[in-house]
C-alpha cells in the first residue's frame, strides 16, 4: 500500500523479491535489475521483506546494481530485510556497505 508520500513512479523503481536467492534464481534477478538499471531511476529500493536466504551469487548481483544505480549518481537501498538475510549480510560485513531500511517506505523517503 502506498501512503501519501509515495507516488505509482516511486513504487515502480523498487523491485520486489522473494523466497530464497540462489544461484538458480540469480540470473533472472541480474536480468531484471540490470533492466531497471539501464532506464537510471533517481532512487533504486530492493525489497527484500519476503526473502528467506540469499546466497553469495545473489549478494553479488546486488552489489553490481549498487555499483551500476552510482555510477549514474542513482541512490540504491534494500529495505524489509528478514533477520535470517540480515545476519548473512552482517557477516560479510554488507551491512556496512549498503544503505539498508526497515521497509519500502522509509527507503523511498530518505535522501
């Protein structure tokens, strides 16, 4: 549901994923954000509330879209992550490398 700070185009640059992120479901996701990517969105959010596990080619695939969203001077976030993602994040140490946010939301609000 979008509140009254979040307008249809915002919701359009996030992309949704879920259940659990591996080498087999990585490269429709490397497709489809690279995609996104090419159209420049001033603001990037990966929601990541319905994912259960992400494995290194998925963490991966995030950091080569972080890396394409900056290039062009985009702003890249993942929001709605699960504690189970969390710790994988935490202990290869990404959450100090990606701005992460508690929901979708606060991620399209942040600057």
């Amino acid at each position: 549901m979008a509140d009254s700070n979040t307008t249809a185009s915002d919701q359009s640059n996030v992309f949704p994923l879920e259940g659990e992120i591996d080498l087999h479901v990585s490269p429709r996701v490397a497709i489809s954000l690279g995609q996104m990517v090419k159209n420049k969105p001033p603001k990037l959010v990966v929601d990541l509330s319905r994912v259960s596990y992400i494995d290194s080619s998925g963490l991966a695939i995030l950091i080569e879209t972080m890396q394409g969203v900056e290039e062009y001077g985009g702003m890249f976030a993942i929001a709605g992550m699960q504690d189970t993602v969390r710790s994988i994040f935490e202990i290869a140490r990404l959450d100090q490398v990606f701005r992460i946010y508690p929901d979708v939301n606060s991620a399209l609000a942040a600057k």
